[in-house]
C-alpha cells in the first residue's frame, strides 16, 4: 500500500483571547492516501480553516506532527516549508483572490513560473487545464469579466496547476448559487480525480460532502 500523502498525528492549536486559552484543535489523527477525497465537515467556526491552514503550512504554532508526502514538517525551517508547500500542495479557497490585472490564462500561468517551468510549459498547462474545465473561450478574459463560477474554475485549475499530490480546498464553492455550486464541485471532482491528486476538502454542506470519497466530521477540536 502506497504511503499517505498526509499524516497529522496528535494535531493541536490553541490560541488566547481576552486571557483566554481556546483548544480549537485538540488532537487530531488523519491519514489521506494517493488520490483519496476526503471531506472535513463542519459548522462554521468548528476548525475547520485552522486544521487547513495548519496543514497548508500557512502558519505555525501547532501541536502534534504533519507528515506531507512522506516528509515531517519543521516548524523552524521556513525554507523547507515553502519547498513543500511549493512541490505537493494546491489551494483552492472560497474566495477566487484571482489577480485582478490578469486574465485567466495568465493567472494560471503565474504560479508555475514561480516553481521555474517555461512560460511555453506554463501556457500549455493552463490552457490544458482551462479547457477541462470548460473556458478554452475565456483564456484572455480578465476576473472582472468572469462570472462568479467561471472565476472559480480558473481559481480550481490554479490550485492545480503545478500538479499538486494534495490539493486543499476550503469551501470552495461556498461563494456560489446551488446550482453553480453543483456544476463547480463536479467539475472540481473531476479534474482532481483524472489529475490522480488527492484532496482534503473543507465544508459545511452535508450534500456536497456526499459526493467525495470519505466524509470526515471535526466536532470540539476532534475528528469524529
């Protein structure tokens, strides 16, 4: 059996407020295997973005382990951080945050370069990615002149875009009407699946959770 892509063992994050101590995570144990899609359901303010950020390697201050891709992250190594981060991960948020002064193509485009592809390699990729997902007609077009779902298909082919083994996606489609809710995550779902990518999924929709491989529930800091 392959390795799992993530490992957290024992995951805690406190945080103080007003003298406060709050135990938002309180030990939480996961493992996601090679191009599983797990969803982690809860109600808002449940850990969900902490738990996501944590793994992300969007801030310190955690308890417990994270393994990635087989490799134990450091907390003082910055640098190491940002190659992981870099190498094995995609983001996929609620909000698109797409570069308001690039088209579509061009906001897919960036991050590649980033981790030193071509820009042919890079526009390639992109154009690939863009038309799976149904804009091969919209490539030039900038995020202002994109509808809601449109932005976040090309938000989705970002996050995958440098072919991320764990691609983490907090209420992706939050943003959305149902029924562009709907085609979104399908489509998202897809693409994740035919990248062989794993996902961990963030969201508070029981419906939407349904439709991925595993459905995790985190309640009062645990996974149930």
């Amino acid at each position: 059996m392959n390795s799992p892509v993530l490992e957290l063992r024992g995951l805690t994050r406190s945080f103080e407020q007003g003298g406060v101590r709050i135990d938002v995570l309180r030990g939480v144990n996961m493992a996601i295997q090679p191009g599983e899609i797990v969803a982690l359901l809860g109600p808002s303010g449940s850990g969900k973005s902490t738990l996501l950020q944590a793994v992300g390697l969007l801030e310190g201050g955690f308890g417990g382990e994270i393994r990635i891709a087989g490799k134990t992250v450091d907390q003082k190594d910055a640098h190491a951080r940002t190659l992981l981060r870099r190498d094995h991960l995609g983001f996929v948020y609620q909000f698109h945050h797409l570069l308001p002064d690039f088209d579509a193509r061009e906001n897919v485009v960036l991050p590649q370069m980033i981790a030193d592809r071509s820009r042919a390699e890079a526009e390639s990729r992109a154009e690939e990615l863009l038309t799976a997902l149904g804009l091969d007609h919209r490539l030039t077009h900038r995020p202002s002149q994109l509808s809601g779902g449109e932005q976040q298909r090309v938000a989705v082919a970002r996050g995958l875009a440098n072919r991320p083994k764990l691609v983490l996606a907090d209420e992706p489609t939050g943003n959305l009407d149902e029924a562009t809710s709907d085609k979104v995550l399908a489509q998202f779902l897809e693409l994740v699946r035919g990248e062989g990518s794993a996902a961990l999924v963030a969201t508070h929709n029981e419906r939407l959770a349904a439709k991925m491989d595993r459905v995790l529930r985190l309640h009062e800091g645990l996974l149930e």
